[in-house]
C-alpha cells in the first residue's frame, strides 16, 4: 500500500508519501511542502495548491490518501483556509481514484505516540524514528504529512475491518 498523507493549509501545505517496504518495514518515498504567498489573491493561492497536489498525485499514484481533518480551530479565519486547502485536497485525491480517508491530528497522534495529547516534538521524533529517518522532517507540516501517512498504515487493517463490518457508513 502506498499512502500519501497531507496536512492541509493554505500558506504551507505538507505532503508525504510512505510505502511499506520488504520486511514490513515502512519508508518515506517522498516529502515536502507546498507554499503559496500570503500577500497573494485567495483565488491564486488556491489555484497554485490544486495544480501542485493535482500533480504531485499524478506523479505518485498513491493508493490512499490520509488528509488531516480540521477537529477544532480557535481562529476562524485559519479555521476557513485550512477548511479550504483539505476542500482542495479531497476533490483531488477522490477525482484521481485514490481512497480518501480523514484523521484528526488527536487520532495521529494516539496512532503514533500512544497518547492523544502529544507534543508536536513527540509526534516528530516517533516519525523519524519509524521511518528510519536521518533527521527531523521539518518544516513541521512535513513531519506532521508523514504522520498521518504512517497512522494510516499502522491502522488500515482496522480500518478495512470496521469498514466491511459497517458497510459505507465510515470514509
């Protein structure tokens, strides 16, 4: 299974992509951040974030793609552009016949760490060392993409499970 995970946002949106390698092991194919200019027109900015994740999902194939959803946002204002980037995201990953599934970042976290209320540092430090990485994934929306990729993985099987138990009830 090869899964992309992004975590939306309108200024910086990560993605990473994860494969899990012989032996079961997973690796990182590929990870990065997609930016747009704060100072540009919203129109632009989100035109700029289709086209890349339009092409980086061409480029990849991924068979999933885990999108962080927004739970909770004390300001509105990020709240709407993130609400946006993860809108732009979804359409993509569902118009190029990629399952979608959503996690909150609690749920990555839990996936990860073993503990909902981890610190970012926790979360970064869990996904370099899963990953076999040399170093931290910066910036954080990098580490952040390869964690939700990586809680995929480690929870599709459930995943699947709940799925063909429930029918289409769950994403």
């Amino acid at each position: 299974m090869f899964v992309m995970g992004i975590d939306p946002g309108l200024s910086r949106c990560g993605y990473g992509l994860v494969r899990r390698a012989a032996g079961r092991r997973l690796r990182a194919v590929s990870a990065g951040v997609i930016e747009t200019d704060p100072g540009a027109e919203l129109p632009h900015r989100l035109r700029i974030l289709r086209d890349e994740l339009h092409a980086l999902v061409a480029e990849h194939r991924p068979d999933v793609v885990a999108v962080e959803r927004v739970f909770f946002q004390v300001n509105a204002r990020t709240a709407m552009s993130v609400g946006q980037a993860s809108g732009l995201a979804l359409a993509e990953a569902s118009a190029a016949g990629c399952t979608v599934v959503q996690y909150t970042a609690n749920e990555v976290k839990q996936a990860l760490v073993g503990y909902g209320s981890a610190t970012k540092q926790q979360v970064q430090r869990m996904v370099t060392a899963v990953l076999g990485l040399a170093e931290v994934p910066h910036p954080p929306d990098v580490a952040d993409a390869l964690a939700l990729a990586v809680c995929h993985h480690n929870g599709a099987p459930l995943h699947r499970a709940l799925h063909a138990a429930l029918g289409a009830a769950l994403p």
